[in-house]
C-alpha cells in the first residue's frame, strides 16, 4: 500500500480510511490486547482509537513516516488512560453512543470471541506472569518495554510512536528492566 | 538474575497473537458510517437567515442602517435576474428544510418492530439540533408568509 497516496485519496474520500483499518486492525487490537491482557477493554480500546484516527486524519501530514506509528501513539495514549483511571471511559465511543443510541462495539459475535481469546491467554502462563510484573511499572516504562519486547519494535520506532529522543528510549527501556529485575529479586 | 536473562527471557516470550478477529468486520461498518455532527447543516441557513433578519429589521421593525441597504439592493439584484429568480424558492425553502431534515435525524431514531407492527420513535435529547430544528423551520413559514420572497 502506498500510504502517501491513499492519505491523499482520503482527504476527498474519507471513506477510503476502511484500508488502513482494514491494514492495521489487527496490529493495534494485538498490541493492545497484549497489554491489557483483557478481550472487552481490548476492543474498547482499540475501537477509539480508530475513532480518533477517522476523525483526526485530516490532521495527520505525510513525512515518510507510517500512519502505524501514529496509531501506535493514539492506542499508547488511550492505554495510559485506561491504566490510569479506574474507570476507562472512551470518549467517542460513549459520544457515538449517546447521540446515535448505538453501541459499536456490540458485535454478534463477541461472546463467542471473547471465550476464545480468554482460553488462548490462559494457555500463556509465562506472559501472563510477566505482563503481571509488567503493569506494575510507572506507564514510561511500560510503554516502551511493551514496544520493544511485545510489538518488536526498534529503539528508533518507538522513538517515533511515542515522541522521544532515542537516548531516553534506550535509558527508559533500561531501567524499566532494572526495575523487572527487582520486582523478581524482592 | 542477570538484566540480559530478564531481557532474553521477555524477548522469547510466547506471546498471544490474535489470528483471526471477526469482530474486525463488524466494526468497520459502523466505523465508516459514524456521522460527523449535523451541527455542519447550520451554514445552509446563512443566506436564507440574513435576508429574514434583514426584512425583520428593516420592514417590521423601521430600522434603517446602510449595511441593511447594502443586503437588501444585492437581494433585489438578484431577483432581478431570470435564472436566479429560479433559485430563490430553493435557497429560501430548500435549504432550510434540508436543515430541517438533517437535524431531525440527527435527534429523532425511526425503528421498525417486525413482530408487533409497529414503529418506535425516539427522540434524543440534543438541545442544539433541536433548536437549529426550529430555527430552520422558523425561516422557512417565514419564506412562506406572503411576499416575503421577493423584494
């Protein structure tokens, strides 16, 4: 897919953003499913951020730099929310909610998908343990070991998605492990 | 533990990788359709809410000022005109009634119940829809008030 040109198609057809979701769903529900370990928040989650990507494209200007990274940023923000706060609220999801009465992310199938995505976690005893020590970090840390060692993303990347110097990265990322390794040793 | 086993150990973790999401599908309609706010419909009403202001001021109220004869000479100007006078019904009352519509889909919900026959309608509490709503139907009986849509 050239990106550039279908940013271009999309300014006069923005239903032509149905390709870049189409492209870059299922990264961004595994990215945040991987961190939240969690099918319904996953869902929510990464919902809003195409929300906010739809209505925010216009926005958005080639520089030779993937609209992945940049719904990487939106799915980060939406996470730190959501790890922040007790009760995540996606704001364009509840909008579209109370305006239009409908909820989007009431599929037909989600019960279903929900019990298969909550088996396939549970067979991952590993991860879990380590997502566990993981989320306990400050959210500086979580993101940039969860873009480095989830997402397999290069210090250069994650440099990109989350609007860091490479230097902090590398720095972040080291001391997040530090900060892993201690939780193990206590 | 060493820091190079803690990062060995996350880098061969075996992590869940959603193969198929059907929900991806089921999303992406609703997604795309998601409307932006019918609010975008009030600029339709700017040319037939200007003339109406301006007859209000001038003919009902007695107000005279130069920007009011500024208005009123290009409006007769175009009445004058044989293929704008065509247009005149449309921007005084087709516009506004397209407002009308637009606002009134945005506050009011039409649902079919198959089983028991019957309609619902339900009408959401959106104070600005509902008053553009009005507004819009205000100027079109305005329009429809005899000679109003001429000057």
């Amino acid at each position: 897919m050239n990106e550039e040109q279908l940013l271009a198609e999309i300014e006069s057809d923005p239903r032509k953003f149905g390709e870049l979701y189409e492209a870059y769903y299922k990264n961004i529900f595994g990215y945040v499913f991987r961190r939240t370990a969690n099918y319904d928040a996953a869902k929510d989650i990464a919902a809003e951020t195409f929300l906010k990507a739809y209505a925010g494209i216009g926005k958005f200007k080639w520089r030779n730099i993937s609209v992945l990274h940049w719904l990487y940023r939106i799915a980060t923000n939406e996470l730190n929310k959501y790890f922040n706060s007790r009760a995540y609220q996606p704001v364009s999801l509840q909008r579209i909610h109370e305006e239009y009465g409908i909820d989007i992310t009431d599929y037909a199938t989600a019960e279903t998908e929900r019990t298969e995505f909550e088996e396939d976690l549970e067979k991952r005893r590993e991860f879990l343990k380590i997502n566990d020590q993981v989320k306990r970090l400050d959210t500086k840390y979580q993101e940039v070991i969860t873009l480095r060692f989830y997402e397999q993303k290069s210090i250069k990347e994650i440099a990109l998605i989350l609007g860091k110097k490479e230097g902090t990265v590398k720095s972040l990322l080291s001391r997040g492990i530090d900060r892993i390794k201690e939780t193990i040793e206590g | 533990m060493k820091k190079e086993d803690i990062e060995t150990k996350l880098s061969s973790m075996d992590l869940p990788q959603p193969g198929n999401i059907p929900h991806q599908k089921e999303l992406k309609i609703p997604l795309l359709s998601y409307k932006r706010s019918s609010r975008v419909g009030l600029w339709l009403l700017v040319v037939p809410a200007i003339v109406a202001v301006t007859i209000v001021l001038k003919y009902e109220l007695g107000l005279s000022s130069s920007f009011l004869d500024i208005i009123q000479s290009f409006f007769a100007a175009i009445d004058g005109n044989s293929f704008f006078t065509y247009l005149i019904p449309f921007i005084f009352i087709g516009l506004p009634l397209l407002v009308m519509i637009v606002n009134l889909l945005a506050f009011c919900h039409f649902t079919v119940v198959e089983e028991r026959k019957e309609l619902v309608v339900t009408i959401k509490y959106r104070p600005l829809n509902i008053a553009i709503f009005l507004f819009a139907m205000s100027v079109i009986l305005f329009f429809l008030l005899p000679d109003k849509l001429s000057f």
